[in-house]
C-alpha cells in the first residue's frame, strides 16, 4: 500500500473537519492553514471526497466544509481505498486472481495475503472519531503547563 501526497491530504482533511464536526463549516482556507496544504491542492482533494460521499460542501458567503456523516462512521480504509485504489501489496492477493500460472506454487502469496489482512484489520477498524479523540488529547497534552 502506498499513500499518495492526495491520499495524505485526504486524510488530514477529513480528520480536521472531524475535529471540527460539532463547530459547523470550515472554509477550505481554514482547513489548509489547519492541515498546512496548498489551497489549489486541496481544492482538488475535497472535491474528490466530495464526490466519494465523505463531504459536503455549502456555497456562499458563508459556506464550507463539512463531513457528510458523523466521523464514527467513516474509516481510514475508505478513504484510503477511494483516494489511492486498492490496497492489496501485489495482484495476486485477490479473491479469484487467476493471471498467474505459478498463482499455486507460489511461495509469496500467503505472506502477501497476511500483509493485505494485516493493514486492513488496521484501517477499517479505525474510525475518525477515534483519530479526532487522538488528536484532541495530543493538543490537550502539548497544552498541559505547570
């Protein structure tokens, strides 16, 4: 798996806005201030995942940036595979790959397999409400003085 420059700006795009969830819109030049992107870039990349369902956007003087759910119900991995593609390490790991004459002589594809398992019992687990509570409590303990 390989995470593009899209597919981390993606990312940190839908953790700000999930950190910002219950504060309404954000403009896209809060956002890339927040993220620390270029607007033009990140222009693209939200129009991206809102295509993908992960956003919505208002128009306006007062518009912005919002999730279009609730950031427990959005995972890593769904915004990982929609920006960046499949995660698999190599082709052969899918269900019914059939390109390969050495697909059962393979001494790769078990290990590429448990690689492919492995990442996805990671990302498709980790919700970004979860990240967002992450993050929040990393600030508060930056914050932290005596």
């Amino acid at each position: 798996m390989k995470i593009t420059y899209r597919g981390d700006y993606a990312l940190k795009a839908v953790l700000d806005l999930a950190l910002h969830y219950d504060k309404g819109l954000s403009t896209i030049h809060e956002i890339a201030k927040r993220i620390d992107a270029p607007v033009k870039f990140l222009e693209q990349v939200l129009l991206d995942l809102k295509k993908g369902g992960f956003i919505e956007s208002r128009r306006g003087k007062i518009g912005g940036f919002l999730l279009s759910r609730p950031p427990a119900k959005i995972t890593v991995g769904e915004v990982v595979r929609f920006i960046d593609g499949p995660i698999e390490p190599i082709a052969c790991v899918k269900h019914g790959y059939s390109a390969c004459g050495d697909v059962y002589k393979c001494s790769f594809q078990k290990i590429w397999q448990n690689v492919y398992k492995a990442t996805s019992d990671i990302i498709d687990h980790i919700t970004f409400e979860e990240l967002a509570a992450q993050a929040s409590f990393g600030q508060q303990a930056l914050a932290y003085s005596i």
